[in-house]
C-alpha cells in the first residue's frame, strides 16, 4: 500500500524505485527522497510512498523553499491520495512545512513557522506570509460526546501523558476572535460586517493600541447567541488565551494582562495536577457537574506557558451531546443578543 507506513531506508528505497532514480520535475537523476509534507509534522515521521518524491539537488532546495509546491510534486507523480499529518484538513491547502494557503495565495503561520530552520528555508517566500494566525481546531477528550465525524480525538495514551498542572475552563459558546494590535478576525479570516461583530470590533478600537506587537489575544465574541442563550454574563468577550508570537501564556500571565486590558477571562472550573487522577473517570465526573442548560463544555490546557506546535496535544476540549441546536449557521439566522449584566 502507498500509504503504509515505511522505515527511513524502506521509504527512500521504494519512492526511488517507483520514480526510476529520476527527479520527479525535471527528469535529471535523483538525489533526494523529498518529504512532500514535512516529516515533523507526524507523530510517526511521516514515511509514506505517497508522501515522498525523487528530486534533484536543485529540485530539491526548490521544494524545502515551496518555490515547487505540493500539489505539483504530486501531479508529477500522479498521487492522488494527499497524505496529510493527522491534526490537518484535506479541506485546507498547505505548503511543505504546514503552513495554511488561503484562497488569495497568501500564507498564514503555522506550527513550525517560527523555527530558525525554517524561517531560513522560507527567505524566498517570506513575502507571501500574513502576520494572521488561524486559531488551531481543538482536539476532543477520549470522553466528549459531541464530537462529530469530522473532528479530532485525542488519544487516551496521550491524556494519561500528561504530567503537569491544568487548568480546566468553561468552554464558551460564542465566536472565536483573535485581536491584534491593528485587527481582529474570527477563526474564519473572512471577516465580514455583522451586528454581531459590531460590539467587538468598538471594544478592539478602545483597547488595541495597547496589544504588543506579535501579539495575539484570543477571546469569545458572546454578543449573539449561537445555541445558549447566556442571560449574565459579564461582558460581551471572554479572554481564553494570549499569544506572544509561537509561544502561549501561562494562564497566570493571561489572566494579568487580560485585567489590564479590563478584559474577562472565561470561568475557571478546575486547577491542578492532572495525572494525580483517573483521567476519564476525573473528566467524566466534570461533566457530570456542568449545567448543560446554561454551559456548552470544557477545555482542559497547561496552567504553564507551551508552544503553537504542541497544542494539539497538550489542549483537549469536552463538548456536550448534540450541542448544535440551530438550524443553519447561526449569522444567517435572526440575530438574537445574550444579556449582559455590567455590575457583575
């Protein structure tokens, strides 16, 4: 199968046989079994047949630098199965080194963006790159029940890993907006007019000036109601984690700097050591204790700062059964306004 995974030795011998000792682009004699996507990015390293190619010295530097792109190394070859390390989309496109594309060509930052190796493999592009960051999808607990088809899972192995000390809080049913020093936008950079957005976007003009540069503040947009309709809340916006660069917050540090932007930060459930528990049956009785009324679920993250390229595995979120009850995407429907209490 082209999609097994291979050896180091078994994978450079194979892709080469299979491609005849030829680059795969400009047909010279090969040099290197090219890694299509970056083998840091797999929790396996990433050695499958279709995902190397045969290139050339000068082939190959064009590939590490994306001036020769996945998509066309593929085509050359005639793979038609993208193998993806597996906290990626196949809805998304990427370069080599994990870095989102968007539709007008530019490049967002991804997980090993901020790597010296890499930012000097990427001189030549390092144009295209927009200063954005697409806030990464959070993996589903072994034990949340509203995880759907599409979503990710944590592995249980990976859950019982963790060593450290947690903080677990509420998960907020809002809109996930990040705010920069300049401009905000929601996980979706699509950033259209809406009166949901109308709020934020006031309190971001007030505060923005006062965001680092580099910086990222991570917050829920609670001014429309998506399928809980919050009746006191403290504000429209909830911080629930700061960005410097690659690097998140220690929770401390967030809570700091969100009180000196007179922000909120979203309820804290639970703080403390986690491996000093039964990992499902703690989170489970978590659950048990949510109001699934009022609350949507719970994300448990390192009390400590960690960084953008091992969120997927140290950040695990539990959402409740059937927690989508609107019919539709919730901006095309009748807006409707949770309620915020000022004196709280």
């Amino acid at each position: 199968m082209e999609s097994a995974l291979q050896t180091r030795d078994s994978f450079r011998n194979g892709v080469f046989q299979r491609d005849k000792n030829l680059c795969v682009i400009c047909g010279k004699a090969g040099q290197d079994a090219h890694h299509i996507m970056e083998r840091r990015l797999f929790p396996d390293g990433g050695y499958y047949f279709d995902n190397g190619a045969v290139v050339c010295g000068e082939c190959h530097i064009k590939a590490e630098q994306t001036l020769i792109t996945t998509e066309e190394l593929r085509e050359a070859i005639g793979i038609e199965t993208v193998i993806l390390p597996p906290h990626l989309y196949p809805d998304q496109r990427y370069d080599k080194w994990g870095n989102p594309i968007i539709d007008n060509g530019m490049r967002l930052r991804g997980e090993l963006f901020e790597d010296v190796s890499v930012q000097k493999v990427l001189a030549p592009v390092l144009h295209l790159f927009s200063y954005k960051v697409k806030y990464p999808r959070t993996f589903h607990l072994p034990w949340s029940p509203g995880a759907t088809k599409d979503d990710r899972m944590l592995s249980t192995d990976v859950v019982d890993s963790w060593n450290w000390e947690v903080v677990i809080t509420e998960k907020m049913d809002g809109e996930n907006t990040t705010l920069y020093k300049n401009d905000l936008h929601a996980r979706s950079l699509d950033y259209e007019p809406h009166p949901s957005r109308n709020k934020i976007k006031a309190l971001h003009s007030q505060i923005g000036y006062n965001i680092p540069d580099n910086w990222r503040i991570c917050v829920e947009n609670l001014t429309a109601v998506h399928s809980i309709k919050y009746m006191n809340l403290p504000s429209i916006c909830a911080v629930f984690s700061i960005w410097d660069g690659c690097s998140c917050m220690s929770w401390d540090d967030t809570v700091t700097f969100a009180q000196v932007l007179n922000l909120d930060t979203v309820p804290v459930i639970w703080r403390g050591m986690w491996n000093q528990f039964d990992s499902e049956s703690f989170g489970l009785n978590l659950a048990k204790q949510l109001d699934t009324i009022k609350q949507e679920g719970y994300v448990i993250r390192p009390a400590a700062s960690f960084q953008f390229k091992d969120f997927r595995t140290m950040v695990g979120k539990y959402v409740r059964a059937k927690h989508v009850q609107t019919h539709g995407h919730w901006m095309r429907q009748k807006i409707d306004f949770n309620i915020v209490n000022p004196m709280l």
